[in-house]
C-alpha cells in the first residue's frame, strides 16, 4: 500500500492510498473477482481510482467495476474481461479512508 496524502480537517483526517493487485486471467474468462485490502486504513470510504494495464497488451474487452463493495479496509469488485489469448491484469486501485 502507498500513502499518496493526508488530508486533515478540524479533528478528522482522511488518507489517500494506492494498492496494486495483479491476477492471470485464462483465454475466454468472463468474469473475475478481485479483492484489495489497505492495511493502513481502519475504513474505505470511496474509490477515486481504478486503472488497468495489460501484459502482454491485448485486445481484451474490459469493464470494470460492475459492483463494488467496501469492508472496513477492503475493497472487492467484479471486472468482465474478455481476452482472446491469456494476459496478466495489473490493477491499481486509489482511495479515500480513514
């Protein structure tokens, strides 16, 4: 996890962090769940942030998120990709929490 800023007003103070997580995905996968947990926050209050990268590059048809949910530090979603050969996912995922 990387810290990108604190944010402090009055008494309450938010932070802006980064994850990556990096999942195989086989030729024809549809759907792929992927979790990201931010051990240095107590709570996820909201994605700012997903960005994708390929390797190797493909013409993969993605869509991400379809649903997104939040537990205390966790962040699950569901990303439809449709590779014509298999690739390697590279997600980055930045929030706000506290």
């Amino acid at each position: 996890m990387t810290i990108i800023a604190l944010i402090k007003s009055n008494e309450e103070q938010r932070t802006i962090a980064s994850v990556e997580e990096c999942v195989v995905v086989d030729s024809g996968a549809q759907a792929i769940y992927v979790t990201f947990t931010f051990p240095e926050l107590r709570k996820v209050e909201k994605v700012l942030q997903v960005e994708v990268e390929t390797d190797p590059e493909t013409m993969a048809h993605l869509e991400l998120p379809q649903d997104k949910t939040y537990l205390n530090n966790t962040v699950g979603m569901t990303l439809t990709c449709d590779p014509t050969a298999g690739t390697t996912l590279c997600m980055d995922c930045t929030v706000i929490g506290f």
